[in-house]
C-alpha cells in the first residue's frame, strides 16, 4: 500500500512513522508513507494557499487550486482520496478494515477555519476521528494510518487483531490485563487468572470486558 499525506505542516510529522511497529512496515515494504507539502503545488505568486471566505466570517478558507493540482497529479485508478475534517463522518475500525484494502490512500490535512467546499467533489470520503476540534488534520492523518498500517497482511500476528476490541464484529471494550509480578503495593492479580483453567478464564474475561462495556461505553452495548 502506498499512503500520501498532503499538509502544509510536514514537520509535524517528524518521527511519528519512524519507531515501532510501523517503522518495520515500511522497512519491510508493505507500506510506502510520503509526506507532501502541498504548498509546493500553489501557482499563487506570493505561495498563497488559503484565502478569505466569501460572506465574512472568521479565520482563512483552504483554496480550491493547490489542492486540485496535487491530486490530480498524485491520483491514479487505484487511489481513494480522504479529506481530513472535524465536520466529516465518523471514523471507526470497520473504515480502517475497509481501507485497509486499498491499495492507494490520498489522506488531506484541512487546516484554518476550513477548506472551498469544491474541495469535497474530487474526495471519495471526508472523516472525522471524534466529537472535539483539533488545529488540523495532522494528528487525526497520523491515527489514521497507524490503524490502517497495522492491519496490512504482514505486519502483526493476525490473532492480535481479529481480537481487537473494536474489531468488525465484536465492539466491545478489551478484557483488563495482568503481568507480573502477582502482587504489587498490596494489589493483587485476580486468581482466576493464576490457576491455567483456560475455559474459566475465557469466561471471567468476557464478564469483564462486558461489565467495563456497560459501565464506560453502553452506547456499545445496544
Ligand atoms: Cl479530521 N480535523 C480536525 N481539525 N479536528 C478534528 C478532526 C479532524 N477529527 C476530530 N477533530
């Protein structure tokens, strides 16, 4: 998969794909990450991307040109274009999965107060990654690729995502996990998870993942 972030912040990306498990993708060639600046695509004089908006109101307005010509240039039949925005629809794992498939991703970091609404009809999808206002689409480019990238063949052991919790089926919160040691300031580590009964533990850990569900996140639940 080849994945192109178009922001006119890409220092904001400095180190964020270059540890763990997503540095050994790219090592490894199952994914091809490019940070573009897409001012580089303006034909404005003075290398202006946004603009005013038209009817007043606060802050500037993403220009329709820049981002235009860089996706005319980077689009091919395989690509699928997402526009970063907090007025965008919600992003979940089910998107990552789909996405996942993909063998090309345009992601669009929106900036300032917003961006030419013309800009939606060369995307395929407009996402948001939550209910709260971020200064750009920087953070949510970063999430979003890393939920994507680790779910490419290849890159982390199968078993540790179709047991993700928010995984196709599921949706449910995660079990609560132990390590050593068994006791630690007086804090001790269920006993059922002591003893090797794997059929009882199985059991204890859907209890509990069911009674945090209902307790954290009962919207989940219905
Ligand atoms: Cl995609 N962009 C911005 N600026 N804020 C957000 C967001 C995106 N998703 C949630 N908040």
């Amino acid at each position: 998969m080849r994945i192109d972030i178009l922001t006119l912040f890409p220092n904001m990306f400095n180190g964020v794909f270059e540890e763990s498990i997503i540095k050994r993708a790219i090592e490894n060639k199952k994914v091809e990450i490019n940070i573009i600046d897409f001012r580089k695509y303006t034909t404005d004089p003075h290398n202006k991307v946004d603009d005013e908006p038209f009817g007043g109101g606060a802050g500037m307005v993403l220009m329709c040109q820049p981002i235009f010509d860089a996706v005319k240039d980077l689009k091919t039949k395989d690509s699928k274009v997402i526009l970063l925005t907090p007025s965008g629809i919600p992003y979940k794992q089910k998107m990552a999965f789909d996405l996942s498939k993909e063998k090309h991703l345009i992601i669009i970091c929106g900036h300032y107060e917003g961006f030419d609404d013309r800009i939606s009809t060369i995307v395929d999808l407009e996402v948001s990654i939550g209910d709260y206002v971020l200064t750009g689409g920087e953070v949510p480019a970063m999430a979003i690729t890393d939920s994507i990238v680790r779910l490419l063949p290849g890159v982390i052991r199968e078993e540790s995502f179709i047991e993700d919790s928010f995984s196709k089926e599921s949706y449910i919160l995660d079990y609560p996990s132990y390590t050593h040691p068994r006791e630690y300031e007086g804090l001790k580590v269920p006993e059922v998870l002591l003893n090797g009964d794997h059929k009882k533990i199985d059991e204890w850990r859907r209890n509990e993942a069911i009674k945090r569900t209902k307790e954290r996140r009962p919207d989940l639940l219905k």
